[in-house]
C-alpha cells in the first residue's frame, strides 16, 4: 500500500500568473441587483487578466490557447457561460493584443501563428453571440429582480398599513377601558404607553430577508480551501503508472507522464495517462516528439491537467528542476497538478506551487539545473483541491511504444 504524502518533515518534504479575486470578502449580490452592463463589465475585466512571461516559451502559449478555446467550448455546452465567455475574451485578449510582446514573437514559426489567426477568426463571432446572450439573459434578470423589488416594497406598505390600524385599533380599546387621566403604578399615560411599547409581532406574516441569496452563488466548488476547481484523480492511475514505470524504476530512471482530461461542471476530470516519448535519468526526465502527444490531445480534445514522474529511490517531493517544470504548468493553469510516485518509500504525493510565494518565486528565478532554493517560506504545498475516485477509470496512452 502506497502512503499519500502530506506536507510533514524536512526529510520527508521540503516543503501565465493568474490573478484570482478572493469573492469570500465581499458577499455576492442576487442574481439581477446588478445593472447588465456592469455584470457584463466584470466577466471583461476577468477575461482582460492575462499576462504575458517572456520567460515561458512562445509555443507553450499557443498549446494553452488551443486548451483555452477547448475548455471554453465545454464550459459553453454544458450551459457554463460566464466561465465560456471569460475564458473566450482570455484567449482574444492573449492572442490579439498580449503575445506580442514576447521576445520569441517576431521569429517564431508562421505556421503557428497562421493556425492561431484561424483560431481567432472562429473565437470572435463566437464571443460576440455569447455576449449578446449574456447581455438578454442580465436584462431578464435585472428586470425580474426589480419587478420582485417592486412586490416587495408593495407588501412592506400592506403590512406597514396593518400595523398602523392594530395599533389605532389597540390604542382606542385601551382608551375605553381606562378612565380619562390615568397613570399606572410608573407613572405612564395610555397614550405615552402606546408610543414607547413595542408592536406585538404579527403572526402568519411573511419575514423578508433582504440578504438571502441562491445557494449557487455562495457555493464554493469542490470544497477547496484555495478556490481552485476541484480536480478529480482516478485512483487506479498511480498504480497503472508505477506498473509501465517499473522497467525503469528498477533500472533507477525516472519516468514521467501528461495528465490530461476533461472539465464537467466546472470540476477537472483526469480521463487520460499520456506518457510521451522520453529519455530519463536517475534524478531527472525529458520529454521527446512532444508533436504526438499534442496531435492526440487535439484529436481527443484533452486539456493538459498536469503531469506525474517517479523518483525511483527518492522520497516524494518538488526537487528544483520540478519546481521549474511544473510552474510553466500552473502559470497557464492554477488547479495543474503534480504527482510524485515514490515506490521506495511507497508515498504518493500531490503537489502545487504555493500560490502566494512559490509561484511568483520560481517563476523569476533564472537559474537552470539542480540549484539550492530557500526552504521558508515553503515553495510548494500538497494540494488540497484534489478528490481521489476509485470509480473513475483512466485511459493510458503509452507513445514510448
């Protein structure tokens, strides 16, 4: 039995930037209090968010622009369309007005770009015919919201009125029963009485709770403390990884492969084990022809999840050169995910970038190779946004064959 690694020891662990709002400051409106246009504002200034590294190289933004459009593709059939058109204005915004700036651009090959124009030419009308959708679907709920104000406010007057005629009726009951002048034993008049003391509750009406919101726009997906989306791990994936690794893991080589998948309801599904042609050492991996694995991903429609490599006689853990590997990963995507497989120790460790130090950190280092990087604070964490299922099954592709 393998353990799963959590971040423990020193000895056991050493412990495309996207910036992501934390919407647990701020409660979120209802759905339509908003004006449309400042609703359709918003999803533009998320899609706007893009950065540019010169330091990660051109084609591995044009890959995540292919993944980018795919995802946004999904997100739009299954009804997601915020999350469609974000990541629709993400890809324009990236391609039409960021890449520019990279130093790689003006040389890099035209038939990427010419692919890339294609693209952009496809995503265009696309994103303007989601706008115009967002746009109706905000206005019918703008004009609902006002329209339930409205009702509101014209049930609030009703109920003020039934408490102004309780109290007058109230006020005469008590005038008849008490002789003129009196003062009770404290000294207070019917009439100052019925001024200071509070109105009984009026039983049967309805209670308005201004506040109360669907529970969908609080919901948090996954349960993931950082509010990343929640990638699910089939289970049966690191077995069937240590079992093609093991040839090599004897030999002390490591072995690494893609994880790649799907989005469902928000939530990332690894489907996929791609294990790419390689040339492997006992402390480190590279990938060859990486042309195969991204015609495959593109004819199957996988988005890249993160990767998984063992360390034959390691224990589980980010080693320098893994930093460096797995940052050109979650620049591009946060929730990516790296596996660590350690048959020696039997650990099994998921790991991320620490999104307010580590990422930052490593993705301005400029040192190459094995090279010492501080230890506080951490530099990677284990990652909480991940659900292990053992009913899922994985598909494993193996290209070294």
């Amino acid at each position: 039995m393998f353990k799963v690694l959590v971040q423990g020891s020193e000895s056991k662990c050493l412990k495309f930037r996207q910036y992501q709002e934390d919407s647990s400051i701020m409660p979120s409106p209802p759905v339509g209090q908003l004006d449309p246009q400042m609703r359709l504002s918003k999803l533009t200034v998320q899609g706007n968010a893009v950065d540019v590294d010169g330091n990660i190289p051109l084609r591995r933004y044009f890959r995540s622009g292919l993944e980018m459009v795919r995802m946004a593709n999904m997100y739009y059939e299954e009804g997601s369309l915020e999350d469609a058109f974000i990541l629709y204005m993400k890809f324009m915004t990236l391609f039409i007005e960021k890449i520019r700036s990279h130093p790689e651009f003006r040389t890099h090959s035209s038939i990427e770009k010419t692919n890339n124009t294609k693209k952009l030419k496809e995503v265009l009308p696309r994103a303007e015919s989601l706008k115009e959708t967002l746009q109706e679907r905000y206005r019918k709920e703008h004009n609902a919201f006002l329209e339930q104000k409205r009702k509101e406010q014209q049930l609030l007057k009703e109920q003020e009125e039934l408490i102004r005629k309780q109290k007058f009726e109230e006020q005469m009951i008590a005038e008849q029963r008490a002789p003129p002048g009196y003062e009770d034993e404290q000294g207070w008049s019917n009439a100052a009485k019925q001024v200071w003391e509070p109105t009984p509750p009026m039983f049967g009406a309805p209670h308005i709770d201004r506040n109360t919101k669907p529970l969908s726009l609080l919901s948090t997906v996954g349960g993931s403390k950082s509010g990343l989306r929640s990638v699910v791990v089939p289970v049966e994936l690191m077995n069937k990884f240590m079992t093609l690794a093991h040839s090599n893991t004897q030999r002390n080589i490591e072995t690494c492969g893609i994880l790649a998948g799907k989005v469902a309801q928000n939530t990332l599904l690894i489907t996929h084990l791609l294990v790419p042609e390689q040339c492997g050492t006992s402390d480190s991996c590279t990938t060859q022809h990486e042309e195969k694995l991204f015609d495959y991903q593109d004819q199957h429609d996988l988005i890249t999840l993160g990767w998984i490599h063992t360390h034959p006689t390691q224990t589980a853990f980010l080693s320098s050169v893994d930093l460096h590997t797995h940052c050109s990963y979650q620049l591009m995507m946060p929730e990516a995910l790296a596996i660590v497989c350690a048959p020696k120790y039997e650990e099994i460790g998921y790991f991320t970038l620490t999104p307010n130090h580590g990422l930052s950190y490593i993705a301005n280092c400029r040192e190459s190779g094995f090279h010492p990087h501080p230890k506080e604070p951490p530099l990677f964490q284990t990652a909480d946004h991940i659900t292990l299922d053992k009913s899922l099954v994985v598909k494993v592709v193996d290209m070294r064959l």
